[in-house]
C-alpha cells in the first residue's frame, strides 16, 4: 500500500543539524506541535525526556499535521543528562536563573552559534523545558549556554512549541542567509558530553571523599557551581582526559603522602632498641 504521507526534508552533509529536547513535556499535543515546527523548518532529530504520559501518544501525530518523521523517530530517555550525552553544545531554553552563571543568547544569538557548530560537524542540542515548571537547574547547569526569547515583561508566559518556533525559525533564517563558511583544518571540537559527566562524576567523588562538600546542604548548589565553571570552559576529549588524569593524580599522591606520614609516625613510636 503506498505511503500517502509527507516525505522528511532531504538530509544536509554539509551541516550536522541540531537536535530538539523537550524535557518532561506534559502534554501529547504539545509534542505534535513540535514536531510541525521542527519539519517547517528543517529538523528531524527530536528527544523527549521522560514524558508525563509516556510514549508513544496517538495525539501527537494527530497534532502534528503529517509533520510525522520527528515522531516516528525520537528517542526517549529518563534523563537529561542521557538525552545529551552524544552532543558537544547544549543550549537551554529558560529565563535566567540567578544561580547559574551561564552565557546568555538571544533566539538570533543562538542560531548564530548553531550555525557555526553545524558547519564544524559539532552535535548540538536546543533544550526546552516542561510547559509549567521549565527546566530544573541542576540540568541547566549541563548546558553551556541560556537562550532568553525577549518577550514584553508584563506578560512572559509561551506555549512549549511557541518557544520552540522561535528559536528554529531563527535557525532557519540563519541557515537560508549565511554563506558557507570554511571549515577549519585543525578544529579540535569540544567533548561529547557523557565524557564531561565523566569528568564531573570521578571530580565530584574524590572531593566527596576529601570532605570538601561541606556544609552537607550546600552539596547539591556546589556540585552545580563546579558543573557550570566547568561547563563553561567548553573542553575537548584531550583536555577532558587530561583533568581526569590531574583528578587521579592528585588523589594517589595524597595517597602517598598519607603513607610517608603513617611510616614516618611509625618509626617515631618505634621503642629504642627496635630502631
């Protein structure tokens, strides 16, 4: 029986497309009015964080308008941090918040830097938070930046896939306007982000054990602060594993350091004819 269905837009090998993350989205239509946006404007890559009402939702294509290839295609995860481990950049879509420290960018800001990931083979995430409560800042402090959609400050409330529409649309325009740029010879592109999880966690763990999260209430807000220091320095794979080697090296040498002490200690309380 043929397909009737619209056909998905014809890849792009000059550019590595961004990806769309709703996290914790509550409501199936809002899901299938993504994904229209996302075909009007050109992207296929959508990844749905652990969804109210589980997945897959019937209304979702019915929402969608035959937009159905983001559907049939995305990916689901428990996490954000999941949802982002393939990527290099991640942009989250929020108001600022004042406890992280993030670059922000305009919607045109964004797309600007999307572009230019995109044209050095760099995955990039645009990451959009649940219609009521938006993004947690634990996971915008995985991010690298913040995007800020200008709106009149007397009324700031935007439907999910609003939001959505007005970050792609600059996309779009920016893509349809630029002139393709050269591409660098010796780019060293920033991490996957799984590999800079990595790094937070062995960091995180060894300073755990050093006592260095104290008081234990503030725990989680410097695990935060760390993360978006971090974060902001935009690593590579090489600088990754380089910390994790300093992380490593450090914890061994106080091991040491610890057992010169313990002999030394020893000897001293050794009795004088055992010396």
């Amino acid at each position: 029986m043929k397909d009737n269905r619209p056909a998905p837009p014809v890849e792009r090998p000059d550019l590595t497309l961004p990806c769309v993350i709703l996290d914790r989205p509550q409501m199936a239509e809002n899901i299938g009015s993504v994904a229209r946006v996302m075909a009007n404007f050109g992207l296929r890559d959508l990844r749905i964080v652990n969804p109210r009402d589980g997945w897959p939702q019937e209304r979702a294509w019915a929402m969608s308008s035959g937009a159905h290839w983001p559907l049939d295609n995305a990916t689901i995860y428990e996490t954000v941090a999941e949802a982002i481990a393939d990527l290099n950049m991640v942009y989250a879509t929020t108001a600022r918040p004042r406890e992280t420290h993030l670059p922000i960018r305009t919607p045109r800001q964004c797309a600007d830097d999307s572009y230019d990931n995109a044209q050095k083979g760099l995955k990039t995430g645009l990451l959009f938070g649940a219609e009521r409560a938006g993004l947690e800042t634990f996971d915008i402090a995985l991010c690298q930046s913040i995007v800020t959609i200008p709106v009149d400050p007397a009324f700031q409330s935007l439907n999910l896939s609003q939001a959505v529409n007005i970050v792609l649309y600059e996309w779009r325009l920016k893509i349809m306007d630029a002139p393709k740029a050269a591409f660098t010879q010796n780019f060293d592109k920033p991490a996957e982000l799984d590999k800079l999880h990595g790094l937070y966690e062995h960091l995180e763990s060894e300073l755990d054990t050093a006592g260095f999260f104290f008081p234990p209430e503030k725990k989680e807000s410097m695990q935060r602060n760390l993360r978006v220091v971090l974060n902001r320095a935009q690593m590579t794979e090489q600088e990754v594993r380089t910390w994790r080697g300093v992380v490593t090296a450090l914890v061994k040498g106080r091991g040491r350091v610890l057992a010169r002490i313990a002999a030394e200690k020893g000897e001293n309380h050794l009795p004088p004819e055992d010396k």
